[in-house]
C-alpha cells in the first residue's frame, strides 16, 4: 500500500539552538520509502542521524542566528503488514524471551508498570491468553478513558491517566505499555503517521510482543490499523519525541496529512470481537 506523508513544523529561532527532529519515515525490509525530501526555510545546517538499534531516524539542525524556521518533510512509503490469527498463541516464557525485548518489560519515565501490577492482575490477570489480555485491556482504556485534548499534558503518565480517566493518543499509548508490562508482556511505544485520522496529526499507539511478534493496538480506535506509516519505536514517548529543542527557540505550528495514493484499502480497526493482529514488517 502506497501512502503519501507530508509535514510542516514551524519554529521561532531566537539565538543559536539545535532542533533535533524524529519525522522521518522509518526504513524497513517491508516499509520502503520510495521518496523524500527533507527542507527548512531559511536553509541551515543538517546531518541525518540513526540510533544504535535503528528504530529512529533523526535529523539534527543547527540554527545559529535567529530567525522563523519552516521544516517541510514529504515522503512516498510502501509499507507492509501482515494479519496474523491469534487464537491459538501461547504465551512466551521469560527463559525463551529474546534478549531484545528486556527493556520493554521494565517501568519507564511515563510507564509506571510497578504501580499498575494489582489493578492489571485483578483486571486482567485471570485470562490466559496473552492476545486475549492485550485485547480486554485496550478494549478497557477506550471505554473508560476519556479522549480530550488539552487534558494531559507532556509530563503526564500512565498512572496519572489512570486517575484521570482522559488523555490524548500518547497518554493511551503509555497506559496500555504499563498494563502489559505489569502483566509481563513486553511492549513499546509506537509513532507514526495514521491515514484517515481526523484531525491529522502525528498518531501514537503502542505493540506488545505476542507468539514472537510485534503486533499493534490502539486503544484510541480513531484511525485503521492497516493506514500506518512507522515513524519510530521506543520503551515510551521519551525514546520517540517528535522533536527536542537546544536553544532558545519554541514551535508556533505543525501540520501533518497521510493520503493514500496506491492500493486497495479497507479500513482495519481493531473491533471487540475480533481474534486477528496487525503486524507491522
């Protein structure tokens, strides 16, 4: 599936400041970008930059005199996934779990699991399949948690959404990565451009590593599964920030669309009675 990904980000510059940005569409073997381009206005120094284990892309621009910066990114990306039948995947022991997946089972800055281990078992702990609890516990969060914007904000975690009961995409993210670590299932936060969300705008959900792989939910349930274009993975939204600023400069605007261009499309969002899981390649 062909989809085009465009984002604009404005920026006002007033001293010199780096801007580390985390836009860029991620390369896999199966989500190919076709094409980008990458520009500021005015023009400054850039280097693109990758992390250690490859799941983020980064682009890193040094402003040394003040000005209102314009950074434009376009890209064409062919991404892949795959629909995997999960009624009969067994859970992972801890002595066959890859060594890859530790972080993800461990608290992080906004994923209190610690805190989370006794509503999680009472809640979920009694159903043996692992699928099965990710499921309820997503299905839970879009029943319970209010989805109202200007309600959290970026200090905000999963335990504080708990007690709020509203957040944005980002807070519903940490909040099913906390309740499936407390329930030793591994999971990581998701970034990424989603088609048909409305408004558009950068979409945060979360994967949980189920039979071996890494399959994606979102407990927004405000745009399809199958309509993402991956921007990058972490243990929570410090490891994926859309941007970190140096300097004294501030963001005044951002802009974001996700059309699709090529491929028969049926939109794929995950309903309560459904047994199958996206898996992204």
């Amino acid at each position: 599936m062909k989809l085009n990904v465009t984002a604009q980000l404005n920026y006002v510059v007033k001293s010199a400041s780096t801007i580390i940005l985390n836009i860029h569409a991620l390369k896999t073997a199966d989500q190919q970008v076709l094409q980008e381009t990458f520009t500021t206005t005015p023009e400054v120094k850039m280097e693109e930059l990758q992390n250690v284990g490859g799941e983020n892309r980064f682009m890193r621009l040094d402003i040394t005199q003040p000005c209102e910066l314009t950074v434009n990114y376009d890209a064409i990306v062919n991404n892949a996934y795959k629909i995997i039948d999960h009624r009969d995947t067994k859970g992972i022991a801890m002595a066959d779990l890859e060594p890859a997946v530790f972080p993800f089972l461990n608290q992080s800055r906004y994923c209190q699991s610690d805190k989370l281990y006794r509503i999680a078992g009472h809640m979920f702990g009694d159903i043996s399949s692992p699928f099965e609890q990710v499921k309820a516990l997503t299905n839970w969060i879009n029943t319970n948690v209010l989805y109202l914007s200007g309600s959290s904000n970026a200090q905000t975690s999963a335990y504080e959404t708990v007690t709020e009961q509203a957040g944005v995409c980002r807070d519903f993210a940490h909040l099913g990565i906390a309740l499936c670590r407390a329930l030793t299932i591994p999971a990581r936060y998701f970034t990424g451009y989603a088609y048909k969300l409305n408004p558009a705008d950068f979409h945060a959900c979360f994967e949980a590593y189920i039979g071996g792989e890494w399959v994606l939910f979102d407990a927004t349930g405000l745009a399809p599964l199958n309509g993402m274009v991956k921007i990058a993975t972490g243990r929570d939204a410090a490891d994926a920030p859309v941007s970190n600023l140096f300097g004294d400069v501030y963001g005044t605007g951002i802009k974001v669309n996700c059309e699709l261009i090529e491929g028969d499309f049926k939109s794929y969002f995950y309903p309560k009675n459904r047994f199958e899981g996206i898996t992204y390649l």
